[in-house]
C-alpha cells in the first residue's frame, strides 16, 4: 500500500481549521491536529475585547476533531500547540516527524485569540499586540522553518496560509459595527506578504506558498460572540468552504501553479465550482 500523505493542521480544534482537517482526511491524508484546546474542557481566554473575560469552554476539541478524522479511514495525530508558546512550536513538528515521519501539507490556519481583537488602538496594550505578532506571523514563520527540512527530503510539500482580505484593505466598518481592531489588520498584512516571498525562495525546492483569503465564514465563535460587535452570522459562509479548497490544492496535479498568490476564497469558490454561497 503506497504511503499515505501528511497533513498538519494549526488551530484544528474547531472552525476552518477542522473542516480543513476533515476534507484532506477525506482525500486520504493522515493529519497532525493541533491547537489549544485538547479535551474540550479547557478554560482558555477567547474574549475579544479587554472589557470583559470569557473562559467557558467552547465548542470543539483536537479529541473530537481526531474521532472524526479517524472515522473516515485514516490516522490522526493529536499535539497541543498554543501558538503563543514558543517550545510549543518544535515539540508539534518533531511529535508529527516522529509519528509519520513526513509532512507533505502545512495549513498555518490558528491564530491569535484574545483580546484586542475587538478594541480600539487607544485602548489596546501595546503587549497585546505584540502577542498578536507572535501568534500571528512569527510562529507560523517558525512552523515553515521547522517543515521545510522534511520537506526537501522529500522533494515537494505545499505551505497553505488562511490569510484574511483584512491584510489588504481598510476596515470596513467602525469596531463593534463589523469593524476590527488594528492589530488584526497589521498582521494579517505581514502574514499576506508572506506568502509571494517565500513561493519565490521555495520554488526551486518545489515546496509551493499558497494564501488563502477564505471571506467571511460561520465559525463556532462567530456564531456565538461575535454578533455583539455587528457582524452577522445569517451572512457568514458555510464553514466546510475553505476546507474543499484546501483540499484541492493539496491534492492538485501541479500545485506550483497556485503557488506566490492569495486567493479570494468567494470568488475562487465560483470559479471552480466548489462549494455554495449560502450560509
């Protein structure tokens, strides 16, 4: 039997990050799960704003992910990553090499959650932000760095980015009206850029760097929390969208093709038919 691919997937516990999971499992991955919370009884901080705390649990874990994941005929590797956590970041990917021994697709999907997502500049800690840099940027930075040995060995891997349109244009909308905090923006544009300048130097090693801007998606949190700060959940995008697509280009005949760009989740969906509109 041919060995099967590898796929490691930050921020897996719930979101895009599951139904990415879901999707490549679906293509006969086996896939490395990581993100914060593990059993789904963990009290971690999600709140957006420093106004208020929220800890209560949400819904979703790497453990329930990994059930899923293992039902449609595959294996699933679960390892705690808080991308905030420094040692975190070479403890998953020598856990995932140590299990499989390959990593052939890295989708750098978790992200930082917490407050200032939802603030004001004024009203933000300057600390907040840099938390937002680490999560955001340097540890996806790191994650590239420590796959990339493994795959040049194995002489091709894809790195998918879920980048975000906020990285390219001006908030939309006041914050608590449909808005975002700046610090979103600001690294969500570093992580764009990532994205060209890497493709460039990997392309010899056939590793392709592919952003994917996958628009407004009905997430567990979106569904729960967010509408507080003006965004509706009616005009979310279903969930499994950005999976199908990153599924597609993990298994694409010539994935170098797509590499260097960030793809417009909306429009790439029509183009190729992938999934529907409608929430």
């Amino acid at each position: 039997m041919p060995e099967r691919k590898v796929a490691f997937i930050t921020g897996a516990s719930r979101g895009i990050g599951r139904g990415c999971a879901l999707e490549l499992a679906r293509r006969a991955f086996d896939v490395v799960l990581t993100a914060r919370t593990v059993t789904g009884q963990e009290r971690l901080e999600h709140s957006s704003t420093v106004r208020k705390s929220l800890t209560d649990p949400l819904p979703g874990s790497l453990e329930q992910t990994a059930r899923e994941v293992r039902a449609l005929g595959v294996d699933a590797l679960v390892a705690k990553l808080d991308l905030s956590r420094r040692e975190d970041w070479p403890a998953a990917i020598d856990a995932a090499l140590g299990r499989f021994a390959r990593i052939d697709v890295l989708v750098n999907n978790g992200r930082y959650v917490g407050p200032g997502h939802m603030d004001p500049f004024e009203e933000t800690p300057i600390e907040l932000i840099e938390q937002m840099m680490l999560c955001n940027v340097i540890a996806p930075l790191h994650l590239i760095k420590l796959c990339l040995p493994a795959m040049k060995r194995q002489r091709g891997g894809i790195v998918i980015n879920i980048t975000s349109s906020a990285g390219e244009r001006e908030t939309a909308a006041p914050i608590g009206k449909g808005g975002w905090g700046l610090g979103y923006s600001l690294t969500k544009a570093a992580f764009n850029r990532m994205v060209p300048g890497l493709a460039k130097e990997l392309r010899p090693y056939h590793v392709a760097v592919i952003g994917l801007m996958p628009g407004f998606v009905g997430t567990e949190r979106m569904a729960t929390e967010l509408g507080e700060f003006g965004f509706d959940a009616e005009k979310a995008l279903p969930v499994e969208n950005p999976g199908r697509v990153c599924a597609m280009l993990a298994t694409a005949k010539d994935p170098m093709h797509f590499s260097g760009t960030d793809l417009y989740g909306p429009a790439f969906y029509a183009e190729h038919a992938l999934v529907r509109f409608e929430a």
